[in-house]
C-alpha cells in the first residue's frame, strides 16, 4: 500500500513478491454490472443470427418457413454459445532497491508472471432436437445442418480466420520490469510528503492479435506519477492520502481492425499495424495504517480510477474507431494489509534479522469495463 517511507542513504533492500489475481472471469460491464466474462460474450444462435453470419443458414431457415404456417425456421434456434474460462495469474517479483541519500530512494523489479486458463466451449438452450426428429433423413444437406457442433464449429471458424484454438493456457514469462524512484520533499515530526516515479518497459510478451485468450496488457511503456501526502493522527494512526497519473507511451502493434460493428471476428486480412494510444489513468486514494507496536501495523484503503479511451490510427481507411470501443474504464478498489517488522527488535539485539512481512489483499468492487481483480500479495523486504 501507498506511504510515504523511503530508505535511510547507504541502506539496501532486497525483497521478493509473491502474488496472484484472481476474479478476472469476472467483468463489469458498461452499465456497471458484474457478469462472468462467458455469460457477457455468450452468442445465442437463433435464427436471425445464423442468417446474418451464414447464407447457407438463411437458405435452410427460408426452407424451413416453407413447411406448414408456423414458421418453423424463424423459430430455429442451435442455443447459446459460451466460451467458459477460468484465468487466473500468478507472479513471483524480486525487487532491490537502495536509499542513495536520507531523501532518495531507487529501485527495480523483476516480474516473472505464470497465466494460467482453464477454456471450454459449451452448447446450451438449443430446439434442435425437436427438429431432428421432424425433418431428419430428408435430406443430406439439411441433416448436416441439424447435426451441427456449435463447439466445433467455432474452432473450425477460427483456425479458418488464422486464430489459434481456443484451448488451456499455462505459460511463465517475464513481464514488464519496473524502475522506480521515491524522493522525499518534505518530513517534520507528524507529516511528510514524497514524490514516486514508476517507470515500466515493454520487456513482456507483445500484443497478439491471433489468441483470444492472451493477457494483452504487456509489452507497454508506462510512468505511474504519485504525490503522497501522510499525518500522524495521535499516537498510533497515520493517514497517507495520495494522487496518481499513468501515463502510457504511444506505440505500434498488429491488430485485426473489424469492418463493422458486427464484425466480431476480423478474419487474418484485416491484420495491420496502428498507432495505438492507450488511454492514461487517473486515481485518487487514501490509506489508513493503525501502528499496534513495534512489530504488527495494520492498514486499509480506499482508491477510485478514471481511465480515458484508447485511441488508434493506421495508413488505411479502416475501421479504427472500434479498436477504442468499451476501453474507457472506471473502478473502485478496497485494499487491506498487515504487516510485521523486526527492524526495531534487531536494533535492540531481540531479534535476528532486520526485516518485514506483509500481506495486502485487494480487490475491486465496482467500475465500469473493467474485470475484477482479487489480489493477494505476499512480500518479505530485508535490509542490510
């Protein structure tokens, strides 16, 4: 959690990360509803919708209408589509820094991130099987359509388009390594104010237009601004308000930029590089710490984010406009940590080694196109 706390000149710190994300199967979606990311991107296939992404479909529901008045074809409906995915990510982040004078802290992080994704595909609510039994055996063609596969289907469609399958990720990689500074402005007695820089390079895996189940958030350059301001408030309570500003790097990526709004998969010929321009974040927080001894600190927080929209742009006179679609964002996030410090134990010669464990936990609980993000960090900073 935020504070205001730098190195004394001289001292080191190395410290390791132990984390993971839990909870982004889960969204809120534009009107700020939480839905399960299958249930938000499910297509129900009835018949208006096979006809718009399938002529031959339109054909077979037209033959359909033609038996008997009860429009049988219109009433066509192969159920609901819902890709079912369980991501969670997990990221070991060794970190060392060094107080270079009493005001002056630096430091860098390693991220190793391991994404892990249980993926399937399911059909459900589907009338086809009324249909089989009325029209089954009139003909070849008609039998394929009844027997089809909406799971299978999907994989055949996106092998066809140049997308990967839609099947388990687990893979471990270096994500984008974190420079940061901490200069401390001000400090008297009860209050103090610093000034942290974060700067983060694009050393993870870079956008992948062809995998519909990759992160895509690395491979970005990015400095995170905060001032953070902190009072004693009597004896034990410390309160840290702060302000942040994300600034995001314009770059280039290859991405598949639709043709219309209802080109929900661009196929691989509408693959292009563009200027892409990531929207910057503002957020404004507060964290409590309630200092119960020498050792044991607790703290909770509160912090509110606006992200703008991404913007893009490319050589063509394509679509980029929806490339930006729904990437504005909003959210609010709760935090809670305890710590434990033997750094004033080692000094009195009670304890071994001048260190600190804490454990924070964080997550969102509201916000507007953005996932939800349960964080649990553990992390162990020792100090020679």
């Amino acid at each position: 959690m935020t504070s205001t706390n730098v190195l004394p000149e001289g001292i080191n710190s190395p410290s390791f990360r132990f984390g993971k994300i839990d909870g982004i199967d889960e969204k809120y979606i534009e009107d700020g509803t939480l839905m399960k990311l299958g249930d938000y991107k499910s297509v129900v296939f009835d018949a208006p919708t096979l006809a718009k992404f399938n002529s031959d479909a339109k054909r077979l529901i037209d033959a359909l209408n033609s038996f008997g008045a009860h429009n049988l074809g219109s009433d066509f409906n192969l159920g609901v589509l819902r890709v079912h995915t369980k991501p969670t990510v997990q990221y070991f982040a060794p970190v060392f820094a060094r107080g270079l004078t009493k005001k002056w802290t630096l430091g860098l992080g390693l991220p190793v991130v391991t994404y892990k994704n249980t993926v399937s595909i399911s059909q459900q609510f589907s009338n086809i099987e009324y249909y089989r039994a009325q029209f089954s055996g009139l003909s070849a063609e008609l039998d394929s359509a009844l027997n089809t596969n909406l799971a299978v289907a999907t994989q055949q469609t996106l092998k066809q388009k140049g997308y990967r399958p839609l099947t388990n990720q687990d893979e471990t990689f270096l994500g984008d390594v974190q420079l940061a500074s901490v200069y401390k402005f001000y400090e008297d007695n009860r209050q103090a104010i610093v000034y942290q820089a974060q700067l983060s390079l694009p050393t993870g895996p870079t956008y992948d237009p062809d995998n519909l189940a990759a992160l895509n958030i690395f491979g970005r350059t990015n400095i995170n601004n905060t001032i953070a301001y902190s009072r004693k408030m009597g004896k034990s309570f410390t309160l840290v308000p702060y302000l942040s500003y994300i600034y995001n790097v314009p770059d280039k990526i290859t991405a598949r930029v639709p043709l219309d709004e209802d080109d929900t998969l661009p196929d691989q010929a509408s693959k292009e590089e563009v200027d892409r321009s990531l929207g910057d974040t503002t957020s404004l927080g507060s964290n409590l710490f309630y200092e119960l001894n020498d050792s044991w600190t607790f703290g909770g927080g509160y912090e509110y984010s606006t992200k703008f929209e991404d913007s893009f742009s490319g050589a063509k006179n394509s679509r980029y406009d929806l490339l930006a679609l729904n990437t504005e964002m909003r959210a609010q996030r709760v935090k809670a940590e305890v710590s434990y410090s033997s750094v004033k134990s080692y000094f009195k010669k009670t304890a071994v080694l001048p260190m600190i464990v804490s454990l924070e936990v964080s997550d969102v609980i509201a916000g507007v196109n953005v996932e939800r993000q349960l964080v649990q960090e553990l992390n162990l900073m020792m100090f020679f």
